[in-house]
C-alpha cells in the first residue's frame, strides 16, 4: 500500500488541504458511502464556517466604503481603514483649521452662493463624485465652505441659515466654467463637506 493511501496520510491532508484529503477520503479509505457523506459535510460546514469568521474579523466601524467617480473603473471599493475620528462638532468654535480630511462634521452658516438643487454639475470628491448643486455656506468668523448635498433636495437654500453634517473632503475639486477655448478646468477646494444632509 502507497503511503497517500493510508489513513493517516489523508487526515493529514484533511487538516492542511481538505480538497486532497476528501479526494483520499473518497479514493482509497475503506470507511462505508454513508460514513464518507457524513466527513465530507462536516469538513464543508467547518471550510464555510472559518470562511465566513474571517470576513466578520473587520468591524463595520474600520470599513470606509470608497466610491470612485463616474469615469473610474470601479463603482464601489471596501476599503480597511482606521476607525473614523470621533463627530467634530464646529457649530459654536469655528476653529475650521482642527477639521481633519474624512472627519465627520457639523457647521452652521448662511448660505452665500449656490442654493443645493440638482444641476448636473459633477463635484469630484475623494468619496465619489456628486450631481447636487454644491453651494457656499459662511459661518460665524467669516470662514467659506463648499457643501455638498448627499442627495439633491426639491428647494432652494440660497440665504438661508442651515446647519449640515457631513464628511470633511479636503482632496475635493470643483469643475470650472468652460473657458474660451472650450476646456473645461477643475479648482481644488480648500475644504469641503461632503455627503452632506440638513440637520433638524
């Protein structure tokens, strides 16, 4: 008798390569049909089980989803990353220079430009690319920040004072007017808040 033929060599198999083991198993062990059903699911359920624990191991707070833009090859990446920082709350200290590039935020202000209605306007952001209108809030010490709608609303926010909460994108460029000759240029914002949404 060869040496893969023998019991031990297969339960080795099993433990460090299933397939080769159920494939011995199968082959050359002299267990009965019923018997080798039986071993055969349980190395699956085993093989599914320690699959599925291995993908649970990341919390959905070190889970970034990343969405590249329109004219990226990928529509959705699920990207490892370090747990967000904690809400930055700048509605009463408007010290806007703390803000950390992908912190969540709050910030009051007057909307000064822009008024956060669809217009097919493409703000690329380093979370995707976004079709709302952005528009300019400014807050108490005079500070100006593009926001991003999260999703389009029905109405203008033009000179209204709103509070908004939303992911901090300082990698954001918003596309120019289209100049004399046709070409279209991207100006790089100094800080944004994207995926934004009115809070109540």
């Amino acid at each position: 008798m060869k040496f893969y033929e023998k019991a031990w060599f297969m339960w080795v198999m099993m433990v460090f390569f299933f397939p080769v083991g159920l494939f011995l198993l199968w082959k050359f062990s002299a267990y009965e049909k019923k018997t080798k059903g039986i071993i055969t699911a349980a190395v699956l359920v085993l093989v599914v089980y320690s699959t599925t624990q291995d993908k649970s191991t990341v919390s959905p707070q070190q889970q970034q989803i990343v969405q590249t833009n329109k004219s990226g090859d990928e529509s959705l990446l699920h990207k490892v990353t370090q747990p967000k920082p904690a809400l930055f709350d700048v509605r009463n200290n408007s010290d806007i220079s703390q803000i950390r590039h992908g912190q969540e935020v709050i910030i009051s202000g007057q909307v000064i430009a822009g008024n956060g209605k669809k217009s097919g306007r493409d703000i690329t952001t380093d979370f995707g690319a976004s079709e709302s209108q952005p528009f300019t809030i400014q807050d108490k010490n005079k500070n100006e920040i593009t926001i991003v709608m999260g999703n389009p609303l029905p109405y203008s926010l033009y000179e209204k004072s709103i509070t908004v909460k939303g992911i901090a994108d300082k990698k954001a460029s918003d596309p120019g007017i289209i100049d004399s000759y046709s070409a279209t240029t991207s100006k790089r914002l100094k800080l944004a808040i994207v995926e934004a949404e009115i809070v109540k």
